[in-house]
C-alpha cells in the first residue's frame, strides 16, 4: 500500500474553523489544502481533480455556498464519487434531506468534536479508495467479458464477490458506475444476508475495528460453511440485469433504500441507497430482502 498522505481539502470561510479542522487532520497524518470559500474550493478542484481523497464542506458561505460547490462537482464526472463531509447542525433535518438528495453521504454536526470529526473523514476515505481500487480493477479485466450475454455464479466470501463485481461490471460501457453498486449488493448479500451480522453489530464490529475478523470467523463455522449467495446477470439489447440470492433470513430492506437522517451520522449504512442512486436504474427487492433484482437500460428509454 502506499505510504501517501491523503489530501482534505478543507472549505470554511471561519478562519477559526479552518485552524482547528487543519491542526487536527494534520496531528491525524492528512496533508491539508483550505480554501475560504466556494469559488476558491471550486478553482482547486477542477485544477487538480484528482489530488483530494475528502473535502470537508462548509454549508453556508459567502461568494459560492457548499451546496454550490457539491452541485459543480456532482456534474463532474472526476469529482462525482468524491466524498462530501457536509457541516451541518444535527437537527436541521431538512439540511441533511437536502444534502442527501445532492449526493452528500457524510455529514459533520455542530458543535464537533475531534474524535467523531476524525471517524467521519476515516470512513469517507476509506469508502472513497475501496471504490477507486474497484474501479482500477475492472479497468484492468479483460476485454472478452463484454461478449458474455448471460450466466450466474456462486461463492461465500467478500472477496469473492468483489472479483465477481469487478468482471461483471465490464460488460456495462459505464463500468465505473456499476462496479460501486454491484460490489456493496454482494457484500450486503454475504455479512447481512448469509452470515447475519445485524445493523448495530456491524455499527460495533466497524467501530472496534474488527469487522473483517468477524467475517472470517463466521464464515469458518459450521453453520455458514454451505451457504452460497448466488448472482445471474442477463445481458440483451436494452438491458442489463443482474438477480441476486442469499441464504439468510431477509432483513428490513425499506429501511435502506434512501440514507435516512436518523443513519447520516454512522460508520457505515450507505450501500444499498448508493447502488441505487448511483449504480442502477432499477433496483428491487423480493422475497424479504433475500433476493434483489437490478437493472441498467441501455437506451435512452427508461420506463
């Protein structure tokens, strides 16, 4: 892995605000870049889009707003996964809807401390390379996968979804845009599904730093060693559709269809509203959560 500093750019037109948020990132092990405003935050970004792994995003600004800024980038198709930390009060709720709507997953409430403001950008960040690393993987598959029109795997592991999302997705022209969405189904599909690692487990689990381990562990015993999350993708003219199956026992699913403000602030959550704001054009799930249906059109006609 590379010993690189992540890059935060950091958006306040408080003077105060950016010398505390940069004392602490730094102290933290991140290069920092400030801007005081929207229109400074905007010049460094469409000048070097690809130098920042964060921008920590001030709402209210004189000149260009953070809603500003996080519609420019939005429309910028190398600054569009991005993650956003959006500062926010924790009970403007309607700002929060709002921000979530322009594709704003991460938010900051005021007044802050430095531990949840450290969280909050680690998990952005982390987020955002898991993303970059998909996206590098599926430029690197092979060209024939794009010929497969229809076929359907199985497998038990992260790891083995990943690489199966990674192949899949090549078959789509925006494979960048699929590969995200794919992936976080399949993980959904294998911790949550198969291996029932509930909501607030995983809240712990992520917290604690051992999410991965607990995996593993479930996937070793006894009780998990048959089970298998299936995937069958069919690729025709005007569709691409891709039905995923696990073995557990179905979950709460409408719940995680859009970021709900009550969710905004933990470490994890955003998969399911993601791939299907970001990834599909349809996305449905069945039989109590433990089958889900996506769909990407391949035309200009998406009824």
């Amino acid at each position: 892995m590379s010993s690189k500093k992540e890059v935060v750019l950091v958006v306040d037109d408080e003077p105060l605000n950016l010398e505390i948020f940069t004392e602490h990132l730094e102290e933290a092990g991140y290069e920092v870049v400030q801007a005081e405003d929207g229109v400074q935050a905007w010049a460094l970004l469409e000048a070097t889009p690809h130098r920042f792994s964060a921008v920590l995003l001030d709402r209210m600004m004189p000149n260009m707003d953070g809603m500003g800024v996080l519609a420019l980038m939005k429309a910028n198709p190398e600054l569009d996964i991005l993650p956003v930390i959006l500062q926010t009060a924790k009970a403007a709720k309607a700002e929060i809807l709002e921000g979530l709507e322009a594709g704003a997953y991460y938010y900051l409430t005021k007044p802050f401390d430095k531990a949840t403001m450290l969280a909050i950008v680690k998990t952005a960040i982390s987020d955002f390379n898991s993303h970059l690393d998909l996206k590098l993987e599926v430029s690197q598959t092979l060209q024939t996968i794009s010929l497969l029109t229809q076929g359907e795997f199985s497998f038990r592991t992260l790891e083995e979804g990943r690489l199966i999302a990674n192949h899949l997705a090549k078959i789509d022209p925006a494979a960048g845009r699929v590969v995200v969405g794919l992936s976080e189904l399949l993980i959904n599909a294998v911790e949550h599904g198969n291996l029932g690692i509930g909501y607030q487990e995983k809240t712990d689990l992520v917290s604690a730093g051992e999410w991965q381990r607990e995996i593993d562990r479930r996937l070793a015993l006894p009780e998990h060693a048959e089970k298998q999350v299936t995937l069958r993708f069919e690729l025709s003219e005007n569709e691409l559709s891709f039905l995923i199956k696990d073995q557990g026992n179905g979950f709460d699913w409408e719940n995680y269809l859009e970021i709900s403000p009550d969710r905004i602030f933990d470490n994890h959550g955003r998969g399911i509203a993601m791939a299907r704001v970001k990834s599909f054009d349809y996305l449905e799930y069945r039989d109590g959560g433990r089958e889900v249906l996506t769909k990407i059109y391949l035309n200009a006609d998406k009824s």
